[in-house]
C-alpha cells in the first residue's frame, strides 16, 4: 500500500495520482507537483489516502511542496501571460495564413514550455509558426492539435439542457459514448436531439446506460407470453422508464384488450429475454419453469451471464 493524492491541473480536468512524501496536504491545497512536462501548480482534489500500488501502471511522481504565497502568486502571473501569448499567437497564424483555429494557450509553471491547442480539418504545415513563436518567448513551443469535444470543453457553454456544458464543470475525462446507447434508451435518433454543441454524441447519453441494462435485461421481449393479474397474454411493447410492459389479453375469441402491467406483476410462460453481457447480446428462450429459474439465477448474479446458454442446454 502506497499513500496518494489526486490532483486537478485544469477544472474539470482529469485526476492525477501523485507520491505526497511527508508533504501534508489537504483537498483543496494547492500544490508544487513534477510531471512530465516539467514543475506544475494543481489543486489537491482527493485528499490522502492509501491505494494498492499494483493500481498504478507507473511509478508516481512526487509532490515537491505545498503551494506558498509566491507560487500563487507566479500562477496568477502566468495566467496573464497565457492571455497575452493568445493574442501573439493570432497574429502569427494570421501572418502565416494556417488554416487553424487557436483554442487556448497553457503556460508551465515554471515557464520552460508553452503548450498552443487549436483545431484544424486537416494535417497543418506550422514548422515556421513554431520558429516565429520560439523567437518571441524564447522557450520550449509546443502546438498540440485537439478534437471538438476537447475544443468544447476548453470554451464551455450551455447544453440543449440550458445548464453549463458537463464537460466543462465536472467530466474529468470523456466515456465513449455510441449510437445504440439512444436506440436503447428508445431516444429520437434524430442528430439535432442527441448531439451536443460540439456535434458529437451527448455525454449524457452513459449518465443512464446502465440504469436501462439493468431494466431491459428484466423485461420479456416483444412477442413473449405472460401471466398477469388479468390472465395470460402477449407482450407487445416495452416501456422502459415506467418500468411496464403492454399486454394484449384475450377477451373473446374476435375480441382483444389491452393492459399496461408492472414488470413485478407478471411471470414468463414462454418467449425470450435479453441479457447483455461485455456489449455482447444474449437471448435466452424460455420453455418452461426451470428456465426460468435459471433465468432468475442469472439476473441475480452477472457472474452467471457466461453460462446461461450452457446451463439452459444442459439443464
């Protein structure tokens, strides 16, 4: 067991693990880290605490001190400079005729490298950009080529929600994030209504993904047939956030009815459920009692998921 600390560089910026030593540090200290891009100011977010070191692919580095006065105070400074190198920047791309966008500008802290991001459509030629940049600053110039998503997060803004964008106030990091994630969810597919401000995929989409696994992987597929307080019938639609399946139910033998009943109110006679397991979908179909037993078994424990075809084949 080692003790860490983790530490923000950026807000909503991805969580680091450093060594703290005898350095004693608090959340919400600010703190003297060494990285691989050199001496770094960052905010203790995750106070100490003690982690398996077999976590950690790599060895951590070391806290070198608690933030004084004068360190605040030259990451203040430096932040100005950030603003003033935007503006060079500008001027430069513009002189050069770089069909880029400069996003933002990030000083180390101890001032031997500055780091430009922008975006661009395409592979951009800056060798001379980065020659004029080193005669101006007189130090270590890297231009670092970013996507939407991190271009978005690095500018901020409202969602289609009305509330600050989740990526620049609290995502550390983007979760990969699909199509069949809104398919799932039975979402409009429509890119207008499933897409951020970015034009990727919206994060929001995974905030939910595994509340829905969680229920689809208990709801009888379309087509099913059921028990029900108001007798045996077919499933013929899900819905998924009130938890409730449709029964067409039998009434006479030209005549049908239709119930909305409780996933909890009802046992499978015959048909088939989904279970998902590492992405991979699994349809089981059910006979008689005895599956579903097995079927139960396996929703109680996902360790049982990678033997549900054998069990159901050799029961």
């Amino acid at each position: 067991m080692a003790k860490v600390i983790g530490v923000r560089f950026k807000k909503a910026g991805k969580i680091y693990y450093f060594n703290p030593n005898d350095v004693e540090v608090s959340k919400g200290d600010y703190v003297i880290v060494e990285t691989v891009r050199g001496i770094e100011f960052g905010e203790c977010v995750i106070g100490i605490k003690e982690f398996d070191t077999e976590n950690f692919n790599a060895q951590l580095k070391d806290v070198i001190r608690k933030a004084t006065e004068e360190d605040i105070k030259i990451n203040e400074i430096n932040k100005e400079k950030e603003k003033e190198a935007f503006d060079i920047c500008l001027n430069k791309i513009e002189k050069h005729n770089l069909d880029m966008k400069l996003i933002d500008v990030e000083y180390t802290f101890d001032n031997n490298k500055i780091i430009f991001y922008f975006t661009a459509d395409g592979r951009v030629d800056f060798r001379e950009l980065v020659k004029d940049l080193a005669s101006v600053f007189r130090t270590r110039i890297e231009l670092r080529q970013i996507g939407v998503r991190d271009e978005t997060k690095m500018i901020g803004g409202l969602g289609p929600c009305g509330r600050p964008l989740c990526c620049s106030t609290f995502l550390g990091e983007f979760a990969p994030v699909s199509i069949k994630m809104a398919k799932e969810q039975n979402l409009s597919l429509n890119p207008s209504k499933i897409s951020g401000i970015c034009g990727r995929l919206m994060c929001c989409l995974t905030y939910e993904q595994d509340t829905y696994r969680y229920i689809r992987e208990r709801m009888p597929k379309r087509g099913s047939i059921v028990d029900t307080p108001y007798g045996h019938g077919e499933v013929v639609d899900n819905n998924l956030v009130k938890e409730t399946v449709k029964v067409k139910l039998k009434i006479q033998d030209d005549e049908d009815e239709f119930k909305c009943v409780s996933i909890n109110d009802i046992s499978l006679i015959s048909g088939q459920y989904e279970i998902e397991d590492n992405d991979e979908v699994i349809n089981v179909e059910i006979e008689d009692d005895e599956d579903v037993m097995v079927l139960n078994k396996v929703l109680e424990d996902d360790a049982e998921k990678d033997n549900i075809k054998e069990i159901l084949k050799g029961k």
